[in-house]
C-alpha cells in the first residue's frame, strides 16, 4: 500500500489536470458557462421555496436561508456521487494504454465538486445578506466542517467508482438513491419535527443530519456544530479511505479486464 501511495503522490500533477478539466467540461458549451455554478442552486432554492414556502405555506421567517444551505449543502455530494460514479469509466482511453493508479480519478472528480460548491457557498453568502443574518465568531468552524464532509465524501467516492465499473446499472440507481436521501434528510425540512416521533430514528442515523444541522449552526443560529458526531463521522470515512486504497493497491488490476 505505501508503493501505492507514493504513485499517488507521484500523479499530483495528473490529479490538478483532472480537476481542472473537470471544471472546464461541466459546464462546456453552454451559454451562460460559468456562471451555471452559481446559477444552478440558485434556481433550485427558488423552485423548492416556491413550492414549500408559498404554495403550502410552510417554513418560517428564515426559511429561505435555511433552505439555500440544505440544497446547496447536498448538491454538493450528489453532484460528487454522480460525478465519481463515471470517473474511471470514462477514463479508459487513458487507464488502458498507460499504468495509473485507479483512485487518483474518484479523487479527482470529488475535488473537482468541491470547487464547484465554492461557488454555491456565493449562493449562501447572498441570502444570508438578503435576510440580514450576521454569523457569529462559531463561523471559524465551517472549514472544519466542510473538511468532514469532503473527508465523507472521498470515502464514497472511492467505492462508487470501482464498483460502477462492474455493476454499471448502479449509475441508474445513484438518481433515485439520491432522491430518496434528500427527503429523508432535513433539506427541506427540520430535523427537529421527528425527534420525539416513531421516525426520529431517520434523523438519528442519517449522517447529513449532523452534518446540515452543523452548517445552519454557524451560519444562521450562532451555535457550535454537533463536535462528537462529526468527528466519529470523520474517523469512520478515513477508515474506510484507507481500506479503499489498500483494496484499490490489491485489486484494481480487474478494471483493465473490464474496461
């Protein structure tokens, strides 16, 4: 596993080309280009605030800014997801004619999402200032807590993309799986209104839970993020990092045989 590692280290500059390139095509021939990245969530918050907020009358005086946070929050790692999927699938002229090690392209595809939720961050930042809402001294901890998030991330990164090079029916999947975890994440909804029913079980494992409520902390409440829960979430998605590399060093040589 070290030999892998230090090939990984050695295709830094492969990885900042796959980001990079990453950038450029997500949004390639389209008219608006870049401006896509800030566009995006925009319309989605406007669309969900439509329908949740005026047309069944429900939310509250800040419901705006708490909904931009959830939806550009999870865009983030569904876009990572998605993304990561297709990552080595999509590299094969590459990998094929040249030896790489397979996980520098989940890897670069979820850095690549990363940049790309920088800008949804622009998003945030205008409805804060819209509905006039300063964040306190505890907004020092976002970067920790984006860091546990990209950390998750990686780590799912990691096993979508070698298992959708096997079981490609799993990229079909990844939309309605994706679906399903918004709803049953306090995107659009407080976590708060299932904590003393049958179903605050939903809320209790769902990782996002911790990790939304952590965001909405130090950006509109100014309180300190669930610290103890985020940090066992950080800890189990390095674990799993480091079992994925090791799998990856043993294993990947089967995506040759596939691609």
């Amino acid at each position: 596993m070290k030999k892998y590692l230090r090939e990984l280290n050695r295709r830094k500059d492969l990885l900042v080309y796959l980001v990079m390139s990453g950038l450029k095509a997500e949004h390639r021939n389209t008219f608006l280009g870049y401006f896509w990245w800030i566009l995006d969530p925009l319309l989605g918050v406007v669309v969900y605030y439509f329908l949740v907020g005026i047309v069944l009358g429900r939310g509250g005086e800040d419901f705006a800014p708490f909904l931009v946070i959830g939806l550009v929050v999870f865009r983030w790692f569904k876009s990572t997801v998605k993304s990561s999927s297709k990552a080595i699938a999509k590299n094969s002229g590459i990998i094929t004619q040249v030896y790489l090690p397979k996980a520098i392209f989940p890897l670069g595809s979820t850095l690549t999402q990363l940049i790309n939720f920088s800008f949804g961050l622009i998003v945030i930042a205008i409805f804060l200032a819209f509905f006039r809402i300063v964040p306190g001294i505890e907004v020092v901890w976002l970067p920790f807590i984006m860091l546990i998030q990209l950390i998750f991330h990686i780590a799912i990164s990691l096993v979508v993309g070698y298992i959708c090079v096997f079981i490609k029916d799993i990229e079909n999947i990844i939309s309605h799986v994706m679906r399903i975890l918004r709803y049953l994440s306090p995107v659009i909804w407080e976590g708060g209104r299932l904590r003393n029913t049958s179903y605050s079980w939903i809320v209790d494992i769902n990782p996002f839970s911790y990790l939304l409520d952590g965001y909405r902390n130090v950006l509109m409440y100014n309180s300190l993020p669930d610290f103890s829960r985020l940090l066992l979430m950080g800890l189990v998605s390095i674990v799993v990092i480091i079992y994925m590399l090791h799998f990856y060093s043993r294993n990947e040589h089967k995506i040759i045989k596939v691609l």
